[in-house]
C-alpha cells in the first residue's frame, strides 16, 4: 500500500481528526442549524439561526474552529437587535 492509500483510508476512518467515520463536521452540523431554523420560521429569520448557531457553540461541539469561535464570542458580546 503506498502513503495516498495509507491517507484516503485514515481520512475514511476518520483518523485525522479524530472522527468516526460519517460524523458531520462543524460545517455540516452548522448547515443543519440553519435549515432547521428556516423549517420553525419558514424563513430566514437572523434572530432565530443566531439562536441555534448559539445553542450549538453552547454544547461543546467537535472541531469548532478559530473563525467559529471568534463569532460566537462576538455574538456574546453584541447581542443582535432589530433596527
């Protein structure tokens, strides 16, 4: 088996992160927030994806990234308001 081999089966396992094999990335797991707050509104509704956005960062997730989590600090910090 050659190193590409070797990578391809640690990803599909998940080795590299430490995931199972399947399990949604924060990507993933931050889509589905948004599409089920587009499921209670039916529609966008910023208030109510911030919630679910906040509610996710909240419990602990797997492989929450910088970016991810300089946003949710700011969400803390500035509360959003209807103008």
């Amino acid at each position: 088996m050659n190193r590409l081999d070797e990578a391809i089966i640690d990803r599909a396992e998940g080795c590299m992160l430490g995931q199972l094999a399947g399990q949604p990335t924060n990507d993933s797991e931050m889509a589905l927030l948004f599409a089920r707050s587009l499921v209670k509104r039916g529609k966008y509704d910023a208030p109510t994806v911030r919630q679910e956005y906040q509610w996710w960062v909240d419990s602990g997730p797997f492989g929450m990234g910088n970016a991810i989590y300089c946003l949710a600090q700011f969400m803390v910090a500035h509360p959003f308001r209807k103008h």
